[in-house]
C-alpha cells in the first residue's frame, strides 16, 4: 500500500497544523465574495479553523480570518461557522458514546 501524503493546513485559531479535511474551511471567490466550503473542493482562497467553538471565537476575535483571506466577514458566516461546528462536536460526542458503549 502507498503511504498517502496528508494535506496539513494551519488553525486559524489555536495556530495547530491538522488534516485539511478535519479543519472547516472558509473560502474567498475570485470575485471577492467569502462563503463556508464543507466540500473543501470550492475554487478560492482558503482560510481553516478547528471545528472547535474555541477555536473559532479566538480566530474571530484576532481578525485572523479576515486577514488571511483580506476581506471582511459576514456575521452571518460566522454564524455559519458556528453551526457547523456545533453540529461536527455534536457528532463527535455522539461518536465518543458509541465507543464509550462499545468499550
Ligand atoms: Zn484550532
């Protein structure tokens, strides 16, 4: 079997490296406008941050994403954001459960 690379992206929040595909991506269009990208596949610029609310209020409170991507954010991105959060810790908790059950 070949190893396979894993794409490491930055926290926008905590600063951590981690599996692109385990970060929640925000993406800036070329026409300027920012939306959440859960495919990680939309065209654009990148910016990445933890599914961690944590994660997400400190990268907020730093401006981080705005200056990766330089362009402001909508409160209702962040919004967004954080429901997809919620929603990826609430399946992670139920995941811990059912190994908790297992276990
Ligand atoms: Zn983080």
């Amino acid at each position: 079997m070949k190893p396979r690379k894993i794409p490491l992206r930055r926290c926008s929040g905590c600063g951590e490296s981690r599996p692109k595909r385990e970060l929640v991506r925000v993406v800036r269009a070329q026409d300027g406008t920012v939306s959440l990208d859960l495919t990680g596949k939309k065209p654009g610029r990148g910016a990445y941050v933890c599914p961690s609310a944590a994660c997400l209020a400190k990268a907020r409170r730093a401006k981080r994403i705005e200056r990766a991507l330089e362009v402001s954010i909508p409160e209702a991105l962040y919004n967004a954001m954080a429901d997809e959060i919620a929603r990826a810790e609430s399946e992670r908790a139920a995941a811990g459960q059912g190994e908790v059950d297992a276990g």
